[in-house]
C-alpha cells in the first residue's frame, strides 16, 4: 500500500514558501499539492478529483494524514474512525488526546505571539481593536482561571449570551481550555428562548455583558438575563462583561468579569481531552416545537472547521479573513472562531449590521481592514444589491480574493451582483452549503481543480470526505444525474454533529432514521446533468428567515397560548430581502371579538418576548376553519402554496375535507395583502 508507506514520510511541518499569497495563482497553476499539501501522503498524480475519491474511499488515510499534520495532539489517536450511521455512534481520533484551546492559541503564540487573532470590528465603524495571539491566549487563560475558581468543572454547561466580541471568544476557548461545554445563546433571542436553552442544557453558569450596541443602538442584555435566570433556578452564577461604560443593577449571583479576571494568573493548564468530549452544545431550530441541543465534539470538528476554512476559501497565512456572521450560529462558530484561530489565522469579529451607519458598512470595513475573504449571508446581499452599486464602488475592494456566501439558496441575480459588483468579476464566488449538524461546509465550488467551472447559485462539488446522495420519497437512492430528491450523505465525516444532547433518540429519528445508513439533511437538491448540487430548499416545516432557521412548529406553540387562539398553522412565504417570512393563519375561539390586526400586533409581540423579534409572523390572516384532511392533518401545502400567491396550483384536493374553507383563505389572503401594501 503505497499510501500507507508515503504517510510515515509526512512532512511534520507545512512548507509555507509552497504557497502563493497572490490571488490568482492559487487557483490556476502547480500541481494539487501545491494547494493540498497533505496530498503529497497519496500517489501523484493525483487532481482535485482523484483527492476527493481517496477522500471518500480511503477515509482512514485521508483524514488519518490531515489530523496527525493539522492538529497538535497531547496524546496520539490510535484508531481514525469508527462510525455507524444505523446506530447513530460516530467516533473520530479514538484514543486521542488533545485541547483546542491549546491548538486555537498556543501554538500559534509559540510561533508568532503579536501576530493578530482577531480584528473586532465594534459597532461604530473605524474603531476597530486588533488582539494579538498572544493577548487573546491570556485572556483566555485568566477567564479559564476566573471560572475555576467560582466553580466551573470539566463537563459542565456554560452558556453564552454576549455579541460578538473578543470577550465572547475567550469565553468559549476558556470553555475548552478547562474542558467545560460552552452553549453560545444568539444575543438576538429574548428572554424565554434563552432560558428554556438554560434549562435544557442545565446550565449553572451565564456568561454575558451589560449591554450590547448593535446598529448605533443599546441592547440591554443583561436585563434579557436577569429575566430568563429567574426561570432558571439551576443558574449559581452570572459574569457580566462590560462592554459598554454603563453601571447595570447587580445581583447576589452577578460576577463582575473583568474584574475577577484582573485578580488569575495568565497562564491556565489546559485539561487533556478526549477526541470524542464534547466541545460545545448549539441549539437549532427543527420541525417540533424544541429547539435542539446539538452536539460538536472536540477533534473531528476542529479538523473539519480548520480544513474547510483552509481550502474552501484557500485561505493563506496572513490573510485576513471576514466573515461576518454573529458567534451566536454555527457559521461565526465554525469560520469566525474555531477554523480561522485552529490554522493560526487573522479572523474578523463583525459587531455591526450591513447598514450602520450605510449601505457601504461591509465594503468600507474591506477596505479599511483589508480583508482577504469575504463571507456572508444571501440575505445582506440581497438587502445591498437594493441600495446600488454606488455604494460598493466608492470602497477599494482591491485586497478581496473570495466570496464566500451562506445561510440559504442564493438566487442567480444576487450572486451575479456579489461576484462582478462587489467583486469586480476577480473573486470566484463559493455559495457553500452546510448546516449546524454538519459542522462545517459539505458542498461548495472549492476547492476543485485550477480553473473548474463555478456556476451561479450553485453549491457545485462536495467537500473532501462527503458522499451526498439523492433519495426518492421511497428511499431509492438516485443514481442518475439530473434529477431531484432529499440530500443525504451516506458516510460520517469528522465534523458531524454526534448527537442531540440528552437526546439521541431524536438525533437518530430525526437524521439517521428517515433514511437508514444514510444522514438525512431535511433539504432537498438537484443534481445537474454535470454532476454537480444546487440545493432547492428545506423538506420538513423549518423556514429560513434572514438565514436564521425557524421552526414554523416552533412559532406555533407560542401563537397557541395566545387566549383568543383555537389553532394555527404557521407557513413560509417567500420574501424578497429576508428570504421567508412567517405567515400565520389563526382560528380564534368562540366569543373572542378581536380584529385581525389586532391580534395580528399581540401576536408579533408574543412570539418577539418568547422566541426572537425575527421570528414574528409579518402576516396574521384570521380564518373560521383550517384546510384539513378527512382524517384531520392540516393541509399546509395548500397553505403554501396560498402565501406563495399560487391558489392556481393546489393540485389534488380530494382529501380536502370542506372546499369552501379554501375559497375563503384565499379571498382572506388577497385581502390582507391589500391592506398590508396598500394597493
Ligand atoms: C440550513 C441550515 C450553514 C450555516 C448557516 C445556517 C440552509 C445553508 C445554504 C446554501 C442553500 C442553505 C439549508 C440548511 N442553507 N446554506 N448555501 N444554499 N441552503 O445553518 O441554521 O443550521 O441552517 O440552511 O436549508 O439545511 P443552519
């Protein structure tokens, strides 16, 4: 086995002079290895797709190779993968012993001390505060230190409810440092939402500051705390950072941060943990009504996020790279923190929104913090494209080599402008789909062989690793190209989520059993006649709202304790800025005289106090009866294809118990339009 022999011969450290810095050479000269170099543990030669064949086939070699040169091990793995995705047991780097707060900071701190690990890009622009590695690995360390002396321990549940900031990142590597389990809570939920993640995740510890600014506004989040910690009664203690000057009411259980952590030493040992230990829990919507505790464990996910990053985005040392989602979702996890600072990276912490103070916010922070790989969401682009080019043309964008998009499908007109507006037709564009369960990216253009074909809205080829196939609804898999099904991927791979926590019969029904031997994604793809995915969007009753996942299930448990409310159905309808939007169709209980515009506000202020402002239903429509089966089953495809102003299509309608509720619920809807845009 000639691989096998060329692995014992792998170079221990990554010859830099290898690479190019220099934006088109990346993509268009040298053999692979030249941007593989782990490539060079397999025969040559060998391309993209004689990689990604070894990738799939020779898993142990392939990634056994990438793990022992990318990850500093305090003991080595003894065996790489032992997975069945029947059973739902996947275990990566067995025997593996590690810490990846050690190879997030450390190493790179023995290398290069004051080279920059983070830029935190506040709120107001032009104030941007650069932390070295250096910095960043002693305020993890006193942070680690701080919680060890109020009592944190190895495996208990930390949750963090801050904004992006450096503070929220040396939270959670202060999490991994001493092996607690660090649940990130987007600043964005309210109160209800945040303490039911408490509550599940049992929680002891909050991790917060005293205020957020978010768009030249104040967010009181410590306020938002101090309301769901009384829901709480498990919660034993609250450090509140200060991130702005402002002195906010504090508690028996209230724990100036920066303050206990002035008092810790700068050096914190880090704790020897177990490839299979979990890392980190991240709650995620799903089609019931509980959000789920997904579950990342140490190795395998911080390999895949630091592979990912590196070759998705050929990411180069001393680039900086910007991606601007909140830490708060698995993108600012995986590609703000994790795999930027594992390959020792220069990494952006966006605080801001695409508008404050302007539409130019993204294109004047390229410009001033010259930012190598740009990453966002379809939705911004979507937003921007509407204010024009002016204001992307009036920034230098000159340093940019890659744009990078995620969160939902983008549509043909809104890459087009990303790529030759805001990149001036230089910079390929990778549109790459992955999900909080996946860990890090599954399916994206890159990396493919110098100079492969992107083409618009499309998630293109497979990452390293990940077998995507195509089932039918009668689970027969789709061997054909192009044709559509339900995407799932028949084999693990190091950066999947394990399991959802205390939870793992729900993991299994809801991604291994739908379809046996297979993980199930909920999203539906198309696979075009040359091989490669576009994905045409969810398959279950989750709805993408601003690229932030919904439950529609979710909304509805909480529109249902309204006191006027009999029953709902809350459906997606697709909106031009935000992608989806939440439409919800109410019966309200006899007697109850309330307009539909009223209930239409309680509503929207119900769901913003117990889920998040985003996800209030911008549409309310009252209706004396729901569609239903003659067995009882609310017909939401029906409803669907109403919101979506398609009644022409309802196609088959002879379960439909009363044909006449129909008719009324689209008069209701034209109506309701018509109020709402005033035509
Ligand atoms: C769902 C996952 C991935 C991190 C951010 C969202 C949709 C995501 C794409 C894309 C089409 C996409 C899918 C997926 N999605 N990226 N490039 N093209 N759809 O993570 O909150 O776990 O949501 O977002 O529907 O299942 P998430």
């Amino acid at each position: 086995m000639a691989w096998l022999l060329a692995r014992t011969c792998f170079p221990k450290t990554i010859p830099r002079d290898r690479f190019s810095s220099c934006k088109t050479r990346a993509w268009s000269k040298g053999p692979l290895t030249a941007y593989m170099p782990e490539a060079a543990a397999f025969p040559e030669p060998m391309d993209h797709q004689g990689l990604y064949q070894v990738s799939v086939e020779q898993t142990d070699a392939f990634w056994g190779a990438l793990g022992r040169s990318r990850i500093m091990w305090i003991n080595p793995f003894h065996t790489v993968h032992c997975c069945d995705l029947q059973q739902g047991h996947m275990s990566w780097f067995l025997g593996g012993q590690l810490n990846v707060a050690v190879n997030c900071l450390d190493r790179h701190v023995h290398k290069a001390p004051n080279k920059v690990a983070l830029i935190w890009e506040k709120d107001e622009p032009g104030q941007e505060d650069q932390i070295t590695y250096r910095e960043l690995l002693e305020m993890t360390c006193r942070l680690g230190n701080t919680l060890k002396r109020q009592g944190v321990k190895k495996g208990d549940r930390v949750a963090i409810y801050m904004p992006s900031c450096p503070m929220a990142v040396a939270s959670m590597l202060a999490c991994a440092r001493i092996g607690a389990i660090h649940t990130v809570v987007f600043a964005g939920f309210s109160s209800v939402a945040l303490a039911e993640r408490i509550q599940d995740a049992q929680s002891e510890t909050v991790i917060t500051v005293n205020q957020g600014l978010r768009g030249g506004k104040v967010v009181q989040l410590k306020k938002t705390v101090d309301e769901a910690v009384k829901l709480c009664p498990m919660v034993k203690r609250v450090f509140v950072s200060k991130r702005t000057e402002e002195n906010v009411p504090m508690s028996d259980l209230d724990i100036p941060l920066e303050e206990e952590m002035m008092k810790e030493d700068v050096t914190c040992e880090p704790v020897a943990l177990e490839s299979e230990d979990f890392l980190f829990l991240l709650y995620t919507s799903g089609s019931t009504g509980k959000p789920k505790g997904l579950v990342h464990s140490q190795a395998g996910y911080l390999l895949y996020t630091a592979i990912t990053h590196k070759y998705v985005f050929d990411y180069h040392d001393g680039d900086v790279f910007g991606c601007v989602a909140d830490i708060g979702w698995i993108t600012g996890h995986s590609y703000v923190v994790y795999g930027p600072l594992c390959n020792g990276g220069t990494t952006v912490l966006f605080e801001s929104t695409p508008v404050y103070p302007n539409p130019g916010r993204y294109w004047e922070t390229v410009e001033r913090l010259k930012i190598n790989q740009f990453y966002g969401a379809p939705t911004a682009i979507r937003l921007l494209l509407r204010y024009g080019d002016d204001w992307v043309k009036k920034y230098d964008r000159s340093s940019l080599k890659i744009l990078g998009s995620v969160g939902e499908p983008i549509d043909t007109e809104a890459w087009k402008w990303y790529f030759s507006v805001v990149g001036d037709g230089q910079c390929p564009v990778v549109d790459t789909w992955w999900q909080t369960e996946t860990g890090g990216i599954c399916i994206s253009p890159r990396p493919s062989n110098p100079g492969a074909e992107i083409l618009p809205a499309m998630a293109m080829r497979p990452f390293f690793g990940i077998s995507p196939s195509l089932l039918d609804d009668k689970g027969n898999v789709l061997t054909q190209n192009d044709i559509s099904g339900a995407l799932c991927i028949s084999q693990a791979w190091p950066g999947m989520a394990r399991t959802i926590y205390n939870d793992h019969q729900r993991f299994r029904e809801t991604y291994l059993m739908p379809y046996p031997g297979y993980f199930y994604t909920g999203d539906g793809a198309y696979r075009s006649n040359k091989g490669y995915y576009q994905l045409t969007g969810r398959l279950d009753d989750v709805i993408n709202v601003s690229g932030h996942r919904l439950g529609t299930a979710e909304i509805e448990d909480v529109v249902n304790k309204h006191g006027a409310v009999a029953e709902s159905a809350v459906i997606g309808y697709p909106h031009e800025i935000k992608g989806e939007g939440a439409y919800a169709f109410i019966v309200m209980k006899k007697g109850f005289n309330l307009s539909q515009k009223n209930l239409a506000s309680e509503l929207q202020g119900l769901v913003s106090k117990q889920i998040a402002k985003y996800a209030a239903p911008e549409y309310v429509q009252v209706a004396r009866r729901l569609p239903k089966t003659r067995s009882g089953k609310i017909m939401r495809r029906v409803l669907k294809k109403i919101v979506e102003n398609k009644a022409e299509e309802l196609g088959d309608l002879t379960t439909l118990d009363d044909h006449e509720v129909v008719k009324e619920i689209i008069e209701g809807h034209k109506q309701l339009l018509q109020e709402e845009t005033g035509q």
